[in-house]
C-alpha cells in the first residue's frame, strides 16, 4: 500500500492496521520525519515514510495493491501511480475535474498495457483536502 502526502502519518497508521505494508511518501521533509517518528512511538511497525514526490509514487514497492492520495487538486492520476498498481489494484484519490473536487477510485486492469479506469461500484463524493504540491505535476 502507497499513501501519497503522508502528512501527519494518520492514514498510514490507519493503512498499517488493514494493509501487510505501508510506505508513505511526503514531500516535505519535516513532516516525515514527525510522521516516522510518530509511527514508531506509537508502535506502527508495518509503516515506513519516506521522503518524495507522492505523485511518482514509490516504484520499489510496486506492484501494490492500493494507493490513497492524500493530497487533492489532480486533475487525474499520473501515469507513474497507475502503472505502481498489481493488476486489479485500486487508486482514491480526490480528482479536481471542475470547480468542486471528488473523491474517486479506480481500479487498474491488465490487457495489453494497463489502463485504468473509474470503479463503477464506488460512488464519489465531495471533497475537501490539501492542495497538491508536486514536481511532477500529476502528469
């Protein structure tokens, strides 16, 4: 499991209770450090932070099966994110598409590249989260 804008470390130590794994990527330095140090004071062992553009992910960890964006304002999921996911992987991430931001996920599939696609058995809804800050622009 990738948590992309890590922050404070809450949905990671969240994560770790559901997931076999969890590596966050913060891009700001200080609030990873907070957030390791946190995690380990409070005994999430399954979850280590890292410091990093959210919006390429962690490609070391890959294939995952789930990535949850923290960090809102993409007008869709990078390209890198996607191709992180294992084959029927799922992505939430709170996409700005108009004036209002939705809380969405996709579910990536294999044929001959991977694609991935809106999951029609999850609604979406509105939103309100930190605006994302990337290098790469969610591109």
């Amino acid at each position: 499991m990738i948590d992309v804008g890590t922050g404070s470390g809450d949905h990671a130590a969240i994560l770790s209770v559901l997931a076999r794994d969890v590596i966050g990527v913060e891009r700001v330095e200080a609030f990873a450090s907070r957030a390791s140090e946190t995690l380990a004071a409070l005994g999430y062992r399954k979850s280590r932070i890292i410091v990093g553009d959210g919006s390429v992910g962690y490609a070391r960890g890959a294939p995952c099966d789930g990535i949850v964006v923290g960090a809102g304002g993409a007008p869709r999921v990078s390209i890198s994110l996607r191709d992180q996911l294992a084959d029927g992987g799922r992505i939430s991430f709170p996409s700005e598409r108009s004036i209002t931001k939705e809380l969405m996920v996709i579910r990536a599939t294999q044929s001959i590249r991977r694609v991935a696609t809106r999951d029609p058995s999850y609604g979406s809804c509105a939103t309100r989260l930190v605006p994302a800050n990337a290098e790469t622009q969610w591109r």
